[in-house]
C-alpha cells in the first residue's frame, strides 16, 4: 500500500469525498477566482472546485497522489519550497494544515501563500480552533461517504494532542497517526503577521474557515 511522505494511505484518500470544503471555499471567494491548492491530496476538494468553474492549480508532495488529479495544472513540491512565480486570486490551505506542531513550518506554509497571492486576493485557512482541543474524545466520527471514521488513543501533552484515526470501509481498515498544536487567535495572529498577512474574517459560524489578506502597503504621502 502507497502512502504519502507525511503518512497517508493513498488507496485511502482516493477513496474519500469532500466534506463541504468545496461550497465553503466557493461561497467565499468571487465566481470564476484563481485557486492555489496547497495540499491538494488526490483530488478530494480539486475536483469540485473545477466543477464549480474555478481554475485551479495543484499542490502536494506525492506524485502518487498527483497522479489521481484530473483537470487541474498539477506541482509535485514541498509547500514551504513553492515559489511559482505566478499569482492567484485565492490560496487555499486546508486539512488544518497551520496546526503543524513545528512553528517554523508554519511560517513557511504562511509565507509560501503570501508569495502566491495577488493584490486583493485573500488566503482561505481551514484550521482546529482552540474549542476543538478542549472537546475532542476518541469515539466514532461518522462517515465520509462510505467509509466510517472514529478515533482512537487522544493524549494531549500541553498545546500538543496526538491520535490515531481509524477508517473502515468494509474489511478494509486504514490508520493514521497525526499530532496537532493548539493555537490561540493571538497565537494564529502573531503566525500571520510574520508572513505579511492579517486575518480579515471568519469564513464559517463554527470557526474552523476563516480568511485572511496581504497587509496593506501604505499609502504614499
């Protein structure tokens, strides 16, 4: 079974639908924007999106899952690394990615967006808010389409916690181990500011999108 260089089971995810990150992305940024995919995966929310008539462009580190990605301009790189030369009307940095437990990580992830996005544009983050932490318990998570999802061995180690996710899909079984940080809004604030950027919304009631923009240049006296 192929996995991913962070882990993930590939046969997995090709078989994972969207969640509703599609519409959410949509509803927030105008018709027909740009989209830079960061973490694009096989193509889960891609394919939406391009249904929904955004033009976007692909993102992620395995070839592998590359491969599954159909209609969108596909790049195999590290994110942190990613220096395109071209700008988007909107990134998108989902799968609560700016969790990373490693500070400098995020601020290339940060950075690596702010260098993509053009004037105006804004930077769509999917993200655990800080009420996540406080609540999350290991227990059946539902579904994702067909395949059951719960969650297993929750230990939390000061602003970090670790779990193992299980999903079922008939006989087939995968796991995935995944360890997260909290951070507070200042904390997420601070990680913005140091990659030029600046929170301009929240994109969702429940607080798990929000949105943010380029800081403003001056203006010339």
């Amino acid at each position: 079974m192929s996995t991913t260089p962070d882990g993930c089971p590939v046969d997995l995810y090709a078989l994972l639908p969207a969640a509703g990150e599609p519409e959410t992305v949509h509803a927030a940024v105008p018709p027909g924007a740009s989209i830079l995919e960061l973490g694009s995966g096989c193509g889960r929310v891609t394919h939406p999106l391009l249904a929904l008539g955004h033009p976007v462009v692909a993102v992620d580190e395995s070839a592998e899952m590359l491969e599954l990605i159909r209609g969108a301009v596909t790049v195999r790189a590290r994110i942190g690394d990613l220096s395109l030369g071209r700008e988007f009307d909107v990134v998108l940095l989902g799968s609560h990615l700016v969790n990373t437990t490693d500070p400098a990580d995020r601020q290339a992830l940060l950075a690596a967006a702010r260098r993509h996005l053009a004037p105006g544009g804004r930077l769509l983050v999917e993200w655990h808010p800080p009420e996540w932490f406080d609540h999350v318990a290991a227990g059946p998570g539902g579904r994702l389409g067909e395949v059951a999802v719960s969650l297993h061995d929750v230990v939390r180690d000061g602003s970090l916690l670790a779990a193992r996710v299980r999903y079922r899909l008939g006989e087939r079984v995968w796991h995935q181990e995944f360890t997260c940080r909290r951070l507070t809004v200042p904390d997420l604030c601070e990680a913005l500011t140091s990659a030029d950027l600046e929170f301009a919304e929240w994109v969702t009631a429940d607080r798990d999108w929000f949105s943010a923009r380029g800081v403003a240049e001056p203006v010339p006296i």
